[in-house]
C-alpha cells in the first residue's frame, strides 16, 4: 500500500473541523496534525490519537506535513497566513472575497514560486466548484448568461466577518435568494439581474454590553464586498436565543447558465448543492484537493494555481486508468 499523504490543518474552528471529518474517510491521506492559535491544550479533535500543537510550532514540524490546509477566515486571516505559508509549505486556502482574488493569488503566488511550493487557493464550492460550472456553462453556451445564486444558508465568510466587528459578541449571516429572480433565470430570457436583484442578507447579531446597535448596524451593512451592494436587515438578539436557534450550518445554491445554440433552440444547465453543513462540504472540497496539490507538486508545480488550473482527476483516489474504466 502507498504511504498515505499527510495532511495537516491550520485552524481549529468550523471549517477545520469539517476537514477533520473529511480526512477521515480518505484513506490516502493521514491527518499530520491540528495547528492552533490556542492553547492546543483545550482543544478536542474529532479524531482518536490527532495530535495537536501551537501554532508556532509549524515550522519545526514542516517535514512531517506534505499539505497544510488553512482553515482562517478571508478577510483578515488569510491575506497574511496564505502569501506567509504557502513560502514554507504546500498549502490549500478558501480565500472567499471574490474582488480580490486577483492580488490575493499575485501575493501567494510570488510567496509559494519562491519558496518552491505549491498552494491553490480560493478552493471550497464558491469559488470553487461552482467557478468551473460557469466556465463550463460559458465555453459551452457561449451565446448565454449566467446566474449564480447561493441560499438560504449560512455564510461562514461573511458571518466571521460580521463577528470580527468591534462590539460584537456573536453572530451568524443568513444568504437568501431571490424567487423572482431565480424564476427569472431559468425562464431563458436572459434578464440583467443586479446583484441587489438576486439576494439579501440577514444577520443575527449579538452584542456585546455597552456596544451601540446602530454603529454596528451601519459597519455590517457599509462593509465592502461582504454587504455594500445589498439590502441587509440586522436582527439583535440575545446568546441565548444565538445558541438555541443559530447553530446549524445549512446552506447550498445553483449556477444557472442559459443560452441558444440556434435561433430556434434554447439551452439551460444547471448545477446544484444542496448542505446540512457547509463547514463539513468546503472541508471536503479542501481535502480533495489537497490531494491534487500534493501530485502536481511531485510532478514539479510550484506558484498559486485555482481550481480552474486542475485536472478533475488528480482529485480522486483512483488512479488514472481506474477512472477511464469506471467514471468515463
């Protein structure tokens, strides 16, 4: 048998506990250790045996790990951890801030060449998965549009950025679709839809003592890229009432691409998830392509690279020739 391939996780919240469940049941790849800014003393891993340690000590460990998966948020942990990682390690990221994934991947990608590393980044469902079905929906009904929506379901992203704002004590943002504009959609009339059309966000919020509920109110809804473009309401509520009614974490969405391939005949093709824990699924996403990352950096990738830059079947365990005679 193989020697599996270790796999390690920096940050213990949600989404490093979803990559702990996911590395479970992958029976190539071993867990090589938990990293936190915590005291690993507290923590409680899902996995019999997982061994946790200081963040700092990531360094003296780097020849025990062949990918580190970061599992901090987009707004104000990765931009520093990915460009700062990816010189050391081969690493995954679900860089999630859309408008800046461009300098995002330019910072990592001069970090990761020169380090001589390999580090995809802006890997999860969006972006992510559903970055390849809109360039898949565009290269095939060139002749088209394309919609995405995400909802209803919780946002990890934007409700970490949300929690991040001063006087918050706890908080969870809700994704909602529009019916209107999802009917719209898929009625292949091509409707312009902006992004206001399509959704609205919803928060639940709780505060901390002597915190100004509308500072707060106006910092979530001004906030760029996360609420600046859309109709957010903010709900204040009580920890108890957070703890008792927001700890699920569902969520899911669609991209929808619609089109003519002649005048007489229109196309629609649509990809769906559906998600009882979007930690668990991103998490999922992550390992699989932590996968990929260690192959094509054995082959002698290094720089940043995106879903779009991979070959679906360096994602699973099947060797090659399995694929050809069962997935083809």
């Amino acid at each position: 048998m193989n020697t599996p391939i270790r796999i390690a996780i920096n940050g213990y919240g949600n989404l490093g506990r979803g990559v702990e469940l996911a590395l479970a049941k992958a029976p190539d790849l071993a867990l090589a250790g938990i990293f936190t800014r915590r005291d690993p003393r507290g923590l409680k891993p899902e996995t019999a045996g997982a061994k946790v340690f200081a963040a700092s000590e990531l360094d003296a460990r780097r020849d025990d790990i062949d990918v580190l998966i970061l599992c901090g948020g987009s707004k104000d942990d990765l931009p520093e951890q990915g460009p700062a990682l990816a010189a050391r390690f081969n690493t995954v990221d679900s860089f999630d801030t859309h408008a800046r994934i461009p300098e995002y991947f330019a910072a990592v990608n001069r970090a990761a060449r020169d380090g001589g590393h390999s580090a995809l980044i802006s890997c999860g469902w969006d972006p992510g998965l559903f970055s390849l079905n809109r360039v898949y929906g565009e290269a095939l009904l060139p002749d088209g549009d394309t919609y995405t929506f995400w909802g209803r379901g919780v946002s990890q992203g934007h409700s970490e950025a949300v929690h991040r704002i001063p006087g918050v004590a706890a908080a969870v943002q809700y994704t909602v679709p529009s019916e209107a504009a999802v009917t719209a959609a898929r009625s292949g009339t091509r409707p312009q839809l902006t992004t206001r059309d399509r959704h609205t966000r919803e928060c639940f919020v709780v505060l901390k003592a002597g915190a100004e509920p509308e500072a707060v109110r106006r910092a979530i809804v001004t906030m760029p890229h996360y609420f600046d473009e859309y109709d957010t309401t903010v709900h204040y509520i009580s920890m108890a009432e957070f703890e008792r009614d927001h700890q699920a974490m569902p969520h899911g969405g669609f991209v929808i691409r619609t089109g003519a391939t002649s005048d007489t005949h229109k196309q629609l093709v649509e990809y769906r998830i559906q998600l009882d824990s979007n930690p668990e699924f991103t998490g999922s996403v992550l390992v699989a392509y932590a996968r990929a990352v260690h192959r094509l950096h054995a082959g002698g990738h290094t720089g940043a690279l995106t879903v779009l830059d991979v070959p679906p079947g360096l994602l699973s365990p099947k060797s090659a020739d399995e694929l050809r005679r069962t997935m083809l």
